[in-house]
C-alpha cells in the first residue's frame, strides 16, 4: 500500500493568473506523480468580501462560486462549476480531495438586527462587564440573490452566541448574545481567555438545534454536489466537539463511508489539549500536529543551538502518531499572518525530511514550496510589503521517494544534539525500497547507520545530490552517511 501524502493546495497569497481550480485540474497528474494521495482545498463557498477572499469569512455556504453575491458570482478560487472539474479531475487521478470545512463563524450579514447583548473581558470571556442592553447588529442573513435555492434557511441572532461590531454605536467589543438558549457562551474544549468560543465575526451558536440539523443537510448538499472525499476542519478549539461529532457521524451513516477528516487544534505550547481534544473527539478525526511545525520553527531559529534529539518532544506524533497529520507551514503560519511562525528556509528541506521519509505520521505538503510565490502590497501609509516565497525542488524528490521507497522496518540514529539520521529496512512490495536519511543543523555531517543485511555489498546514493561520493553497505549491513552542514542527504539505492 503506497504511503499516505496530503498537499494544502493555496496559500494566503496566491495570486497567479490561473484561477486555482483550474491549475487543480491541470496539475493533478503532476500530484500524482510527485505521489500525492489528498488534496487540501480551500474555502469555497462565497465569503464576506466575495472574489477577494481567501475564504475563511464565510458568508454562504451553499454558493460555491454560484450566485453573485458580495460583488462577484466566482470566489477568488473560481465558478462552482470549475470546483466540481477539479474535484474530479483529481478523483481520476486517484486521488482523494478535502473540503475546508468553516464551521465557527458566518459574516457579512444582510440584515441588521436590533439584538439583547451584555459585553464580557476580552482576556476572561466568562465575566460580564454590563448588564443587558441592545445594539444593531448584522446578524440576519437572508441571501437575497439566491432566492432560497437549495436551502431557504434564513440565519438571524438566535442562530449566534457573540458578535464583535455594534453598528449603532459604530463600537468594537465582543458582545455576548442574549437568546432563547441563554446568556453565555458554549463550552468549548478552549480555556484560553477562559473560554474561547468566540473567536470572530457572529459567533455560531450549536446549543440551537435548528443550525444542527441545517449543517447536516448542508453537509448532505456538499457531499451530493461535489463527491467530496473528506473534510479539514478549521478551528474546532472553538466549536462544540459534540456538534462535530454529530456532524460527522451523521454524513459517515448516511452515505456509509469513512470520510478522512483532519481537524485544525492550533496548539504551540503543550500536548494536553490535543490530548484531551482527541479525547472528546474519541479518535474520530486526525489532528494537525502544530506542536510538531513549532519545533521545526524553533529549531530553523536555533540553529545548532537546538538539540535535534529532542525534535520530537511535546509533539502530537511523539505521544499519538496514528493521528497526526504532519507539516513544516500552512497558510496561519505564513509571514504577516497572526500566527506567523515560518521556518527559515535553510531548515525547511530538513524538516519535510522528518515528515515526508519517516514511519509516523501523515505528511501536508504546502502549496509554496512546490510552487513558490511572491506577494507585493502597500499599506494606506504607501509603505511596500514584499514577500517571496522560494520553492524547495528538495521536496518534490523526498515525496516521490516517500511514495516508491520509504517503507520497511525503522532504525533511529538521534544520538547527537546536531546530527540525526534514520534508516528504513524496504519491504517486498515496493521494489528498491529502503533508504537512509542524515541531517545536520551544524557542521559536516557523518554517522554509522544500520540498514538491514539485505542491503550487503549494495550501493548507495544521495537522491538530492548534494554528496558526490557513494556509500557501500558492510558485511553486517552497517555503513557511513554523510551530510553537507546545515542540510540533509537521502540515501537511496543506486539502480544504474
């Protein structure tokens, strides 16, 4: 069975000509060549601020580039129509695709309401700072130029828990929304600010049983419109797990199928909260192991100050691999993001080492260092931003090598603060499989590695080429790896 591989398939900044359900469809036989199994796609329904968006303010989740609404009929991504071809253009490649699943929140309101609200402490969400008063707020949402086709569901204040804008009073804070169920938020496996709930825009209240039942119809509709293959969920720290759970097992008994889920916990600080996240979630969905993205973070800032040995501690796939979905960056993560937090570019090779050629986890590929990109801007001050963002050609090789050669049996070799390496035995289903990694976040690099005494007298090579010399493996099935200082070498064997 040829090993799992997920691409994130956009970026923050993406700005090519090509609309990117297009280069989907385009690109699929290139991804799977390179051995990609899922691909990540973004938002796609109509957001708040329509073609310009990147999709995260969801206003519509039954326009997936449909209507025109919010100043365009397409999304930044393109029509419906193109999503459906690039969904399918990927099936025929055998490959499955994900659909980013928003869930926490809707924007861009039609209506203003005049609604009961008690403001709460920004960094203690449980305390109330007023008794109850009303503001207008753009809680109705009626799509008016869909005309109820699909769905004539129409969201208003009760379908909320929190706001953050009082159009009256032209005043930000987070309002909490005194409806039927009553006042507060819902319990949500985030404690931070003592309950993270409310995270943006109007707040989506599950205690409401009319939104449950119209996101599974939702989910339904998605499903028999696109043959979507699985879902990303984005947030799930601030949504009630219980309404996911429900969620996903509705779809999962309806169509009698186990769609792949992976949910985003962003979590930099501690395993305890994946933990207990995968706890409530009783290992429904995989988890992205964003403990793991910071460490290669820190370890790209360190450099050799950083103990490589250690690469793996308080991370999502040292304590519960089976769940882990591994990633050097996403789309959070890039420059100027909130949670900016991009691993330098001389670490980034060896980082997708760690995640593309190793038994644990599954790896995401980010949709940059395939591609690359450059993203220019001004701010209202005239100021320039220039971000640009290189492609690895590193990474497109360590992942055809994960799908053809990385299986077999593991030997870990993490016995030094700088130079850590690991070998895989190979298998009988995948012919020439096996290899050896090293990787140094300081000097020159070298290491005796175990193989197997399947591989005696047989000859190495570094599938990146940055080693000239080969390597010959010993009687015993031991041999010397060598790396260049502050890069990473694929041992692979020599076929010619």
């Amino acid at each position: 069975m040829q090993n799992q591989t997920i691409i994130q398939y956009f970026h923050w900044y993406y700005n090519e000509e090509q609309n990117l359900w297009t280069k989907v469809a385009n690109e699929a036989a290139h991804l799977k060549e390179i051995g990609v199994t899922s691909v990540w796609l973004p938002p796609a329904y109509k957001a708040s601020t329509g073609g310009y968006s990147v999709g995260y303010d969801t206003y519509d989740l039954f326009d997936l580039g449909e209507f025109d609404q919010k100043g365009s009929v397409s999304t930044r991504y393109g029509s419906k129509e193109e999503y459906i071809k690039a969904i399918k253009a990927l099936q025929d490649q055998g490959i499955a695709a994900l659909a980013d699943i928003v869930f926490n929140h809707k924007a861009g309101g039609d209506e203003l309401e005049k609604i009961p609200v008690r403001t709460v402490d920004p960094n203690d969400r449980n305390k109330f700072t007023s008794h109850v008063f009303e503001i207008e707020a753009w809680t109705k949402f009626t799509f008016p130029n869909r005309s109820g086709k699909y769905s004539k569901f129409i969201w208003d204040h009760q379908c909320f828990s929190g706001v953050d804008w009082a159009e009256d009073l032209k005043e930000t804070a987070i309002y909490s929304i005194q409806n039927f169920v009553g006042e507060g938020f819902e319990k949500v496996p985030s404690t931070e600010l003592g309950n993270y709930d409310y995270l943006m825009y109007n707040d989506i209240d599950y205690r409401n049983r009319e939104v449950v039942e119209e996101l599974k119809y939702w989910g339904e509709w998605l499903v028999e419109t696109t043959n979507i293959d699985g879902f990303r969920l984005d947030a799930v720290k601030h949504i009630n797990p219980d309404f996911i759970k429900e969620w996903l097992e509705h779809l999962a008994q309806k169509y009698n199928r186990k769609f792949f889920v992976v949910a985003e916990d962003w979590n930099v600080e501690n395993t305890e909260s994946q933990l207990e996240y995968i706890n409530l979630m009783e290992g429904k969905t995989q988890i992205f192991d964003s403990l793991l993205h910071h460490n290669f973070f820190l370890a790209s800032k360190d450099g050799n100050g950083f103990d490589m040995r250690t690469i793996f501690d308080n991370t999502l796939i040292g304590i519960s691999p089976e769940l882990a979905v591994t990633f050097v960056d996403n789309h959070d993560s890039q420059p100027l993001q909130a949670l900016e937090s991009y691993v330098d570019f001389w670490f980034r090779p060896l980082a997708y080492a760690i995640i593309l050629l190793r038994e644990q986890g599954i790896p995401c590929l980010f949709f940059p260092d395939i591609y690359g990109g450059i993203y220019d801007d001004k701010d209202k001050e005239g100021d320039e931003t220039h971000v640009e963002l290189v492609a690895l050609p590193e990474v497109e090789i360590m992942s055809k090598i994960r799908a053809s050669l990385s299986y077999g049996l593991q030997r870990d070799h993490f016995d030094h603060g700088n130079c850590v390496g690991w070998t895989r035995a190979g298998d009988e289903e995948h012919e020439n499989s096996g290899l050896a990694v090293l990787l140094s976040t300081g000097e020159e690099g070298f290491k005796e590695m175990e193989i197997g005494k399947n591989f005696v007298g047989k000859t190495f090579v570094d599938a990146l080429g940055h080693r000239e010399k080969e390597v010959v493996i010993d009687e015993n099935g031991w041999a010397e790896f060598h790396c260049n200082a502050g890069s990473v070498s694929v041992w692979v064997l020599k076929t010619q």
